[in-house]
C-alpha cells in the first residue's frame, strides 16, 4: 500500500490524524492487514459464520 | 469522500477497477452512504446486534 | 397438451390412478421443448432424470405405496441449489463447469417426496446480478409477454411455473427474490420465517438474510411444497430446532375473527404503487373486512429504513463471500453483479455492526406492531412488470423495496396474485406473518386466492 493511499484512506474514514502521527499509525495498521490476511485463510464459500440471526417464535 | 480517497479504498480492497468503473460507482456511492447513515441512527451505547454469538457451536 | 394442473389437482388425480406421472412429465417436457427458447427459464433440462423419477412414481402409484402429494410431481429447482452429479451454475461464468457431489438438503427433501426433477432454472447470477445479457446463458423472460422482466433473482422459477413447464420450483429469498418474481410471475411464493427451511447446499448470497422457499400457481401448492421442505437442520447454523407445523391446516377455515394489519405507508408514501395494485390491494382489504376479519391500520419506520439496514448488511455478507473471486476473477462476473457489489468495498466494519444493531430495533418494532395482529398485509412489488431492457442498475439504491422488511425482521411473507394491469400482466399483493405462523399467512392467502378469479387465467403464450 503505498503513503498517498494511506493517507486516502485515512481521510476516507474521517480520521483526523496528524502528520507526525501518520508512520507510528501506518505500522500499527500494517500489522492489523496481516492479522487479517491471516484470518482470512482458504475457505469455501459456503461455510456460514460463527454468529447467527436468531427469531424466537410467538408465544 | 474525494474520487482519489474513494479509489484509493477499492485499489486497497485489491479489485482491479478500471477508471470508467470508479467513475461510475463513485457516481452512486452517495446513495450508497445516504443508506449507510439511515442505518447508523442514535443508538444507545450499548445498543445489541441482530446476531448472536453462541458458544455451543453446531 | 393438456391442460394445466394444479400440484394439488395433479395429486388428485395420481392417487385415484386418473393421471400417469409419465404422461404429466411427458407433457411438462412437451410445453419445455414448445416454449422455453422464448422464455430462457431453464438452463439444463434434464430429461433422462426426469422420466426415470416419473416411471418410479408411476410404479408407486401402481402398488399402492405413493409417498404423499407430491409424488410424481414434475419441478424445476433454481441453480444456486446444489445437485448431486447435475451442473450447479449460478448462472455465472465461474462455475459454469460446477458439478456439486451432493444434493442440497432441500433438494434432497424434494426428491424424498417423490418429485419429478424436470431441470435446473434460470436465476439472477449468484442471487443478486441480473437482468443482465453479459452471461453465458441468457436472463429468462416473462410468459405473461417475453419482452418484459420476471424480476429475480429466482427468475427462472418464475417464467418456469407461470408457463405451466414445471408445477413447482425452488427460489431463494435474501431480498425479495421469491416474492418479486412471484408478484410479476402472478404466482403464489412464499419466504418462510428465518431457520424454517435448511440453506444447506444452496450457494449463499447472504448469510444472515437468505431464505429457501417454493413458488407455485396457488396459494395451497405453496402450502404442499413448503410442507416438504421445512425442517430443523442441524448443520445450517440458522435452522430453527422446532417442530414443524401443518402447512395446510387453516386451508378453508376462512379469515372470520383474524386481526389483519395493513402497512398503508408503504405502498402510498414509500413507494407508490400502480392503480392496479392499489386496486388490487384495496379489494383484498374490502374482502377480508367482508369475510370477518378485523382491519386496521399499522405504522412502522420508513420502508427506506428497512432497505438500508438490509443492504448495508446484504452488501456486507455477500462481498465476504465472494471476496476471494473478486481480487482474482472480477470481470468473470457479469457486469450487474460485478458492480453493485464492488460498492460494498467501500463499507467499514462499523457500518456493518450498526447495520445489525439497527436490525435488532427494526426487528423489535415489528414485533410490537403485530403484537394484536394476526398478519400484515402490503404491497409486494410496485406494479406489472417493466421491459427487460428498462431495469435500471441502481434500482435497489434508488428506491426502496417492498421485500426487504421481512428479510430484515425475517418473518414469513407470501406475494400472491391480486389481478392485472392496464398491460395486462399481474399485479400483486403481500400477506405476511408471524415467526413461523406460515399456517395463518396461507389461511388468508387462500382464501383471498379461491374468492377471486385470477388463478384461471394463464399467459396467452402458454396457453
């Protein structure tokens, strides 16, 4: 991800995020990116996630 | 959102767009955010989810 | 040919030995071969299969030992549901070689019950693209006049059932996707209440808002095949562990002592309907206040406020499912699909929660709305059908659907048809229910349906 799409994105989000603040941020999202990268994994698309919509029925 | 922030998003969401497909999603996506802030009315701090977390995984 | 037959009177018929499964498929095959090139409902016939379940039906029917009302009964089911050995396609490019190694749960049922597996049918590309051109098979097209739209994603089913080429058919239903090509198919489809009917093995649009449900001519076929495909499923994290109930079992009781709500807001603020469906609407009002029930009227949120929450939560899901086809085979897809969900890059996980939390609130107003009521009735879709070539791309972000609330709220909802239009093709009405009061919805429904005229007219092209 190169700086100017950083700063987009940061931007696109509404953060307002100081200059000097902007590396220390950048990093700490890096590792986030590979958290979730490992996260996602391989899976088929069928598999359901681990939360549910519940309805109770009338009573 | 700028056009350049709105790219900036789906390049880093890794779709290979090209500039006539940003242009046109970019020309819908405030209709897309008027839907956003319609489901982000004031809700109370604590306000629950429509899904459940369950610890008895089936 | 022969005439059309309803499930019910086909049923009839078999069980007293009037009517050969054989001669009812032949003649489903027959109508196939005469109309589907206009129609694109089908996107594989599978004929071998179909006459080898017909002849074991005609075998059971000779012994004796029929399994129920749908045996022998010819159906279609809408190519998201998996098929064990038979091409699986969403109508996409990227699985257009798909062949599933097992049925899906409720293909499964269907077959269990004796069914007549007549092919796979036309549908939305994943349950969600479409009308679109850009596909390797063409969008199926509305009986009622091949030039206008069946509406989807269960689109196939639709034009199929409409057509008298199958009697019965799966669709599947996240926002609307059973009702809307049922309201402009003039067809009776009902989504079932969230967990009443297995997803398993159906591709997933969205996991949280899909519903499998049947779409028939009539109110009481809908009841038959709902019967059979309703059940708990341990293995579909959203299934309900509950019994089922007699689908059938308020069928010609009448509507005397129900509390009946009408959402006028919805079909006169949120998004006016025809004349004729407000027409049609308006009838239905008159007859259930006629036959003893009671009518009043119901205020929820915005109609607007129910399709945001649900294609915020929609767009959300469904790009996680096809995340990993979209960074590596985005043009694959066609370009109705491809685009309405790329927006949904642009979505924060907080957009995402607040949806759902938003959801619960929707969820909870709509529970305290119907606490008096019995049912709900509003408006399905806006109108007839448009011309194919008229369905605008950003439709869904443009103006609100009828549907979607009670993907949202999750409760069982019914289209059924309420006449026609100054066109010609059929309007609509929506009867919906309290969680897995399915048993009421058809009670009204039918007897709005065997009231009023409009189940003997089929579309001129198929008749």
């Amino acid at each position: 991800m190169s700086d100017v799409s950083f700063e987009a994105r940061v931007r696109a989000v509404g953060l307002r995020v100081a200059a000097d603040e902007l590396p220390k941020l950048q990093a700490i999202v890096a590792d986030l990116d590979r958290a979730a990268q490992t996260v996602r994994g391989q899976r088929s698309y069928a598999e359901e996630p681990l939360s549910a919509f519940r309805l109770k029925p009338v009573t | 959102m700028t056009k350049e922030e709105f790219g900036a998003v789906l390049d880093r969401a890794g779709l290979k767009l090209s500039d006539a497909q940003k242009t046109e999603l970019f020309s819908v996506y405030p209709l897309l955010q008027a839907m956003v802030a319609r489901a982000h009315p004031e809700m109370p701090r604590e306000a629950e989810m429509s899904i459940m977390f369950n610890a008895e995984v089936k | 040919m022969t005439g059309f037959l309803t499930i019910a009177e086909a049923a009839s018929q078999i069980a007293a030995k009037k009517l050969s499964p054989v001669e009812l498929t032949k003649t489903c095959l027959d109508r196939v071969k005469t109309l589907d090139s206009k129609l694109n409902s089908f996107l594989l016939v599978t004929e071998e299969r179909a006459m080898a379940d017909a002849k074991a039906a005609e075998a059971r029917m000779m012994s004796g030992s029929l399994k129920g009302k749908l045996d022998g009964i010819p159906i279609g089911h809408k190519d998201i549901y998996n098929t064990a050995g038979i091409r699986t396609t969403a109508h996409s490019k990227l699985l257009e070689n798909n062949v599933p190694t097992e049925d899906s749960v409720v293909v499964q049922k269907w077959a269990d019950a004796g069914t007549v597996l007549m092919g796979k049918l036309a549908t939305h590309e994943f349950a969600i693209g479409g009308p679109s051109f850009d596909l390797p098979w063409p969008p199926a097209r509305n009986p009622w006049n091949p030039d206008h739209f069946t509406a989807g994603s269960s689109s196939g089913t639709g034009a199929a059932v409409a057509a008298g080429l199958v009697l019965g058919g799966t669709g599947s239903d996240t926002g609307g996707s059973i009702r809307g090509p049922s309201a402009l198919c003039g067809l009776a489809g009902i989504k079932p209440t969230y967990g009443l009917c297995s997803r398993r093995g159906v591709l997933p649009l969205s996991n949280t808002l899909d519903h499998t449900g049947p779409m028939t001519w009539t109110v009481e076929d809908c009841a038959l095949m709902l019967q059979a495909m309703a059940g708990h499923d341990p293995l579909d994290p959203g299934s309900a562990n509950r019994p089922v109930a007699d689908m059938t079992a308020g069928l010609g009781k009448g509507v005397k002592g129900l509390r009946i709500g009408v959402i006028r807001h919805f079909y006169e603020e949120d998004n006016p309907v025809s004349p004729a469906t407000r027409k049609g609407i308006e009838g239905a009002i008159d007859f259930f206040r006629k036959s003893g029930a009671e009518v009043v009227d119901v205020k929820v949120s915005p109609m607007m406020d129910y399709n945001a929450a649900g294609w915020v939560i929609l767009s959300a899901e469904a790009y996680t499912i096809h995340e990993p086809w979209f960074k590596t085979r985005f043009n694959d897809y066609g370009e109705l699909m491809r685009d309405r969900l790329a927006l949904a890059a642009t979505l924060s996980a907080s957009d995402y929660v607040q949806a759902t939390r938003r959801r619960r609130e929707l969820c909870l107003e709509m529970k305290a709305a119907m606490a008096d009521l019995d049912l709900i009735i509003t408006a399905s879709a806006p109108g007839e059908a448009p011309k194919i070539t008229e369905v605008p791309k950003w439709l869904m972000l443009q103006k609100p659907n009828f549907t979607m609330a009670f993907n949202v709220t999750g409760l069982p909802a019914l289209s059924v048809c309420s006449g026609y239009g100054e066109g010609g093709l059929p309007v609509s009405l929506q009867i919906v229910g309290k969680p897995f009061q399915e048993a009421t919805v058809f009670q009204a429904g039918h007897a709005y349906e065997t009231a009023h005229d409009w189940r003997s007219k089929r579309p001129a092209l198929a008749a």
